[in-house]
C-alpha cells in the first residue's frame, strides 16, 4: 500500500481528507503512483501532470524520503521505504516570487 501526500487544494477537488493509500504493482515509480492516483480520483487528471505530455505541472514537486525527485526519470523506482509503504510520496505545490 503506498501512501500518497496531495495538496491541499488538490484534496478539496477530490474530496479527499489526508493521505491517499493506493495499491500500486510492482515496480513502484512515480508514473505508476501517478498513474494510480488519476485513475483512482479521474478529476486529478491534468492538475499534476500535463494531459498531453505527462510532464510534472510547474508549480509542483515530488518528494520521498527527503529528496526531491521533480526531475527525476518518472520511471525510476522510488524508494522501498515509499514502495512498502513506511513513507509517504509526497505531492507540494510549490512557491515563486520574492
């Protein structure tokens, strides 16, 4: 089961409350989670990742285990404490400006 962390306003488009747990097939990546996620919660579909392209929206970015993997490989495994479900992927909207 992995658990999945989503912004707020994201939560309130998907009438969800805290953290999603998802049933993902091995090998556990980011494109499998996401892929879950968006088929799991349809009305996510193109607020994280482009419809088209699949490319991560620019003002989120993905986190697990303390690392930013933004610009990683979308088909790169995720950690196995992420994978087994210990940790959380996190999912955070991201600020600019200054």
């Amino acid at each position: 089961m992995i658990r999945v962390v989503i912004p707020f306003h994201l939560r309130t488009l998907a009438k969800i409350t805290g953290e999603v747990q998802l049933d993902v097939p091995a090998p556990v990546t980011q494109r499998a989670v996401l892929d879950a996620l968006e088929a799991r919660y349809p009305m996510l579909r193109g607020t994280i990742r482009d419809h088209v392209t699949k490319e991560r929206r620019a003002f989120l970015r993905f986190f697990a285990c303390e690392q930013d993997l933004s610009n990683e490989s979308p088909d790169t495994p995720l950690p196995e404490a992420v994978a087994s479900g210990t940790e959380p992927y996190l999912i955070i909207g991201a600020l600019a400006g200054g």
